[in-house]
C-alpha cells in the first residue's frame, strides 16, 4: 500500500537533512500543512530549534488577493511559519523524490471565534466554542470553502486532504483542557455540541422545531449525564433523551449542512486544481459525530471526493463503511499515529497494516515524522520495508 507521512513545514524548512530523512522511511508521498490549527510542537532533529509554538491557526504560505476587504480572512503566520514556509518545505521535499499533497485544516480557529466571536458554536447552555466555527453561517461557510480551494491548491501539490470538514463539537485538544471530569459519551458530545447560534436556530425551525424548546430540552437531556445517572449507546441514547423526532430533526439539519458544505468545498478545490488533483476528507462514517475527522455518511462523502482519511489507531473497525461504498479508484487511507508518547505504536505498523488493508484500505497515513523519535522512526522503515 502506498503510504505518506504527516510533515509540518517547521519540520523541514531550515533543515537540509529532513527531506532525505523523510524519504528514507519509504514513504511515496507527505501530506504537508498548508493550513493548520494552533499547536506546540516538538521539533526533536531540527538544528535551530526543538519547541514550535503555533500561536493560533493560520496559512502557513502568503494568502491570496482574494481576501482584501473581508471580515473573515484566514491569519498568515507569525515567527514559527514566516513568509512562504509551506512553499519552501514543499520544493525541498519534491526535490527528495516525495509526492506532496496539502493538509488543509478548516473548521477549526481559535483566533477566528476570539475575534469573531459570532461565528462559533453556541451551545443550549449558551456557551460559545470559539475553537468551533458553526458551519451553518453562510459568512462563514464561504470563508471555508475559499479557504479550501486556496490552502489545498498549491504550486506542485498533486492532491489534497481536507481535515475537520464538517462539525466540531465539544471535543477540542486545547492547552490545559479541563473537561473530562465527567464521562460524556456520544450522546452527551452531541447534546454538549448542539448548536444555537441564530443559523442554526433558525435551521431547526425549518425542520419543525422551536430552538428555545429544544434547548430547554437538550439541558434536562443532559441532567442525568452530569449526575452519571445515564448509560451511554451512541444514537439510541439521544433519541431516548431528546424523543425520536426531535432527534431525528436534529440531525437531519445537522446532516445536510456539513453534507452540503462537503460538496461545496470539494467543488471549489476541483475549480482551481489542475487535472488529477485528489482531494481526500479526514472522515468518521457515523454522521453525527464531531471533530477533525468529521462526521460524514460513506456513500455521500465518497460520491463527492476521491477518498476518505480514517483514524485508525483505536482499530480498524471504521474503514469497513467506506470500503463498502468504494468505487475503482477510491482512496480508503487508514490513518496510524506512530509516535509512541501520544498513544501509537510503530512496532506492530506493519501487522496493522496487513489488517487495514483486510478491511479495506487501500494506503496508509502515518501521523507524524516530524514528532516522532529516532526509535519510533526506525519501526517505520522497518514496516515499510517489509511490504
């Protein structure tokens, strides 16, 4: 199976030795950043630095002319991206031999909810998720699919893979996070990632719903959850709390919007791509659920784009709905974090990958050379050897 690795640019611009390294696991391809989420990173080979404080999220290449007199504009990078860092990452990795694709992180800033405060997430409760733009705000969703179309087509890149594509939730990955006191599950993530901002409001009217009873709903739904009163099984849970329609209705709105702005995207990046430009969504097949792989129906996201990303490093169980509605062609990427200290395991790569490709995929993603160790390097290139 053709794999690629996951590379920031500060992994590779001011280290003339990364490129071969990167090369020598015997990776055919890396998804480099273009676009990504504030971050810190550990740089453990570079020889000017070993820590990269992402501040906020931003384009790690000179932003477009299309962005002039906007209010929602995506953020160039400070000091640990300056200029065109993707750009230059980008030219020393294709001058090692490697194939690169742009790794487009969409609905997921921050800064963009600090300073726009109106376009995030509101949940019943009223509280805004300014890491979590709502993809239903038009402003917003035109913000997203220019900034698909821009930070994905790069000069030389040969395909895309978007992430966080759809909802984002509750769950977020934040400096000092201090949310996991109680045990929510997948119902009480979806109730906890419910939006009320006017878009969404107003969305759920058209489904028949009154947004100020629901969310009087949704916080008695979630009452026996904060106590731990509740069990938790995924959907059937939700419509047990919120009744069947009303759930029913939730989702549909929520469905059809990220299914909708899916469509969009992908369309605008296939506008601007040159001819075989692939464009890959980061995916989870239960629509419902939230995050930066987002939530998506299989036979839908695989109609629009050329293939899905999947996490895979919990187990290969959510590659089977996709290569189940896989046509010739169709890229089913199962995705292994290989960094020891953040829950990976390169030492059984390659008896994970004989498994992923057992339940159909068809490559690998391999998260991330530039923060894994030598060690867990070196398990790398011995799995891929031995394909």
């Amino acid at each position: 199976m053709k794999a690629s690795a996951f590379v920031y640019p500060w992994d590779v611009d001011g280290d003339p030795e990364a490129p071969a390294r990167i090369a020598g696991l015997g990776v055919e391809q890396v998804t480099l950043a273009a676009a990504y989420h504030s971050t810190r990173a550990l740089t453990p080979r570079h020889p000017r630095h070993r820590i990269v404080t992402a501040e906020y999220a931003a384009v790690l290449y000179p932003a477009g002319e299309r962005w002039a007199g906007r209010g929602l504009r995506p953020y160039p990078a400070g000091r640990w991206a300056p200029g065109d860092a993707y750009g230059r990452a980008a030219g020393a990795l294709s001058d090692a031999g490697l194939e690169v694709h742009t790794w487009v992180v969409l609905a997921h800033n921050s800064r963009l909810g600090a300073e726009h405060p109106d376009t995030s997430v509101v949940n019943a409760y009223g509280d805004p998720y300014p890491w979590a733009p709502c993809i239903a705000q038009p402003a917003t969703r035109a913000y997203l699919v220019d900034l698909a179309a821009e930070a994905a087509v790069r000069p030389g890149a040969r395909g895309t893979e978007l992430e966080s594509l759809g909802w984002y939730g509750l769950q977020h990955l934040h400096a000092h996070d201090k949310t996991s006191g109680v045990g929510l599950g997948d119902a009480g993530q979806y109730l906890m990632s419910l939006c009320f901002c006017p878009s969404c409001r107003a969305g759920y009217g058209a489904h028949g719903l009154d947004a100020d009873e629901l969310a009087a709903r949704v916080r008695a739904a979630l009452e026996p959850l904060w106590r731990g009163e509740a069990d938790d099984a995924g959907w059937p849970t939700v419509g047990k709390l919120l009744g069947e329609d009303t759930a029913a209705a939730t989702r549909a709105w929520r469905d059809d919007t990220a299914r909708t702005l899916q469509e969009e995207a992908v369309a605008a990046v296939r506008a601007a791509a040159p001819d075989g430009f692939r464009v890959l969504l980061h995916a989870d097949p239960v629509s419902y659920h939230c995050g930066a792989n987002a939530g998506a129906d299989p036979a839908h996201v695989l109609s629009v784009a050329d293939g899905v990303v999947v996490p895979c490093t919990g187990g290969t169980d959510l590659l089977a709905p996709f290569a189940e509605q896989a046509r010739e062609g169709t890229v089913v990427a199962a995705n292994f974090t290989v960094v020891t200290g953040m829950g990976g395991s390169p030492g059984t790569l390659a008896a994970d990958a004989a498994r992923a490709r057992a339940h159909g995929a068809t490559e690998l993603r391999l998260y991330h050379a530039g923060l894994a160790s030598d060690g867990d390097l070196a398990a790398v290139r011995e799995a891929l050897a031995a394909r």
